[in-house]
C-alpha cells in the first residue's frame, strides 16, 4: 500500500487493519457522523417539534385518537381541584366565619396540601406551586387592603395579560390556537402559509379571546360591588374558570377543523442534491 506523499508505508510489526474497516486520521468512514458534528435534523428540532414543545408546555394534550384531551389540557381532575378549591375554601369559610385572616389561612393551606399531595405522588410541582404562589398573592392583596373581594383581583389582571397576549399574537399573524393545535393536528407551523388555516385559527383564538373578556365583563362589576357581590364574584369564577375555559377550547378546536377532504399541510422536507 502506498501513503499520499507515494512512498511505501513502515513495517511496525503490527497488523493492519482492513481499510474499509479503519480510517485515515481526521477522515470519517462512510456514513458515519463527523466528532463533533451532527447529522442534518439529528441535534436541531424541526419545526413541528418546536411547535409540539410548545403546545405542551402550554399545557395541551392529545389522546390516542390524535384529538385535544380536553379534560387533560386543563390539568385532568385534580389539576381542576388545584385551581378551584382554594377560591371555594376562602368563600366558604369567610361566609361561615366573617374572618377574613382565618378564611385566607384556610385557602393557603388548602393550597399548600395540593403541594404536599403531588410530593407523595412524585408528579411535577409546577401547576401546584403555581397555585400557592397565585393563592399567597391573593391573600397578601386581600389582607393588605381588608376587603374579601381583593382575593379574587389577581385574576383580571391575569386574564387581561392573556388577552393582550393573544390579541398581538393575532396582528403578528402567530394565533396561539394556531401554535397549539396546529401541533395536535400534525401541521407543525405549515399552516401559516395557508391564508385559510391563518384566519381559521386566528377566528379559534379570538373565541378564547372571547371567554376571557366575559369573565372580566360578569366578575369586574361583581367586584365593585364590594362585600354584598362577594358571593355571587366568587360562584362565578368557580364556573367561569375551568369549565368555561374547556367550553372555549373545545369550541376553537372545532372552529378550526379542517374542511372535509382537505389534506392537513404537512412540514416540507428539504429537496436531496440527486433530484
């Protein structure tokens, strides 16, 4: 065998090994990866993954039957008990009580066993952390300023960064229904080169829109109403929270189906150099 400068290679006494077995150094066999560098697609997520990343980050699921679990995206039974029961406790126990201190201990701790339950179930802390940090907020507000109704302020300001958040979502031409279903629905970001995809989901995300401006149309005056309005404020976000919110989704998701016939957009793939 001959080296590249022509001259016939040293006897070390060492076998060598086959060439299509070995390579030359700083050279790659065929077909394998370069040190270091990663196959096109291997390392660097694709558009619909980054698209699927977000869905579930944001919280949404789907079943076996690739449809949004609706009851699952909205945090499953207990996820709803996380969220609904703190409030209900509060209520509960100012009506029974009029103290406004034990009635906010009573909420936080309600909240903080949630917490305590997931530790011994060893499922992730996020949506029951986020309730005692939501709950704690609503409590300081109220405590600091006395009044009961100032537990249940934090969620219009909530609801209010949703809404400006998905309205500028729409103007950008990125509806979230779009980034979320689009993901259930295998269309990865292909759909936004489909004007009719575009204003479907931009329509899907102006009903959730939708439901977030009527929970501030009902609650807000509800709240105005200082005490006297203080049961009626706190029944009303019981059911306008996460039934009306699966109500929406479950709406958009149907807004935003598909004609019949019509083939979802799939995520192109890069043409190969032989074509």
């Amino acid at each position: 065998m001959t080296v590249a400068n022509g001259s016939e290679p040293k006897d070390t006494g060492r076998p060598t090994p086959p060439q299509d077995e070995a390579s030359l150094p700083g050279e790659a066999k065929p077909g394998a990866a370069k040190p270091g560098a990663a196959s096109p697609g291997a390392d660097s997520p694709s558009v619909s993954e980054l698209a699927a990343g977000y869905a579930e980050k944001a919280g949404l699921h789907r079943n076996s039957a690739g449809h949004v679990d609706m009851l699952k995206s909205a945090g499953g039974v207990q996820g709803i008990a996380e969220s609904i029961l703190p409030g209900l406790v509060f209520l509960v126990a100012f009506t029974i009580t009029r103290d406004l201190t034990l009635s906010l201990i009573a909420a936080l701790a309600t909240a903080a066993v949630f917490t305590v339950v997931r530790l011994i179930q060893r499922r992730p802390l996020t949506q029951a952390l986020a309730g005692v940090v939501g709950v704690g907020i609503s409590a300081w507000l109220a405590n600091t300023t006395g009044k009961a109704e100032d537990f249940y302020v934090l969620g219009f300001f909530t609801n209010i960064a949703y809404i400006a958040g998905m309205v500028l979502s729409i103007v950008l031409k990125w509806p979230v229904a779009g980034l979320l279903f689009g993901f259930v629905r295998n269309e990865g970001l292909e759909w936004r080169k489909d004007p009719e995809r575009l204003r479907a989901y931009s329509l899907g995300t102006w009903i959730v829109v939708a439901v977030l401006a009527l929970r501030l149309v009902v609650q807000v005056p509800l709240y105005f109403m200082g005490e006297p309005g203080l049961t009626a404020l706190a029944t009303t976000r019981l059911l306008m929270g996460a039934p009306l919110y699966i109500l929406g989704l479950w709406v958009a998701w149907l807004v935003t189906k598909p004609a019949v016939g019509e083939p979802a957009p799939q995520p192109s793939k890069p043409s190969s150099s032989a074509d």
